[in-house]
C-alpha cells in the first residue's frame, strides 16, 4: 500500500504542475479527485497498522474501532469537499 500511495502522490504532484504550465481546469479537476484518493488509502493504510497487531488483554475500544473511525474520516473528507465543488442553489 505504501508503493500505491507513492505512485499516486507522484501523480498527484505531476497533474498539478502540468494544471498550472497549461492552465487545464480538468488536470486540476483530476489532481483534485487524486488528492481524494491519496487521502483515501493514507487512512487505509493508517488503519491497517493500527489494526495490525494483536490485541492486547484487555483490548481497548479504540483498538476495534480503528477500522471505522477511518471509514467516518473519509467520508467527511469525500463529502465537504465534493460540497465545496457544488453548491446547490448557487
């Protein structure tokens, strides 16, 4: 996961140079949706790791939770920042 958040960021970084020497709205629209995805597998892999190891005994809440704590941040993150492309009735 961590090679795919490397290619991805390497991406990232390429369509927003190439946005701004051509001064393309869609290599910026895509660089935007590349962003949404790097955000995406950063909280994957920071839930996989702290998902990794074995529970200790007693395990705590947090520990359980990782998982979905991480899939509730990145749907925040989808959906302030699709609100912030389009507002409805604006």
């Amino acid at each position: 996961m961590s090679i795919a958040i490397g290619i991805v960021a390497s991406v990232l970084l390429l369509e927003v140079l190439g946005a701004w020497l051509t001064g393309s709205l869609a290599l910026l629209a895509d660089a935007g949706h590349m962003l949404s995805d790097l955000v995406g597998l950063i909280v994957a892999l920071t839930a996989t790791v702290v998902a990794g190891p074995p529970a200790p005994h007693p395990a705590p809440f947090w520990f359980y939770g990782a998982p979905v704590v991480g899939a509730g941040k990145k749907s925040r993150w989808l959906y302030w920042g699709g609100g912030g492309v389009s507002r409805p009735g604006q």
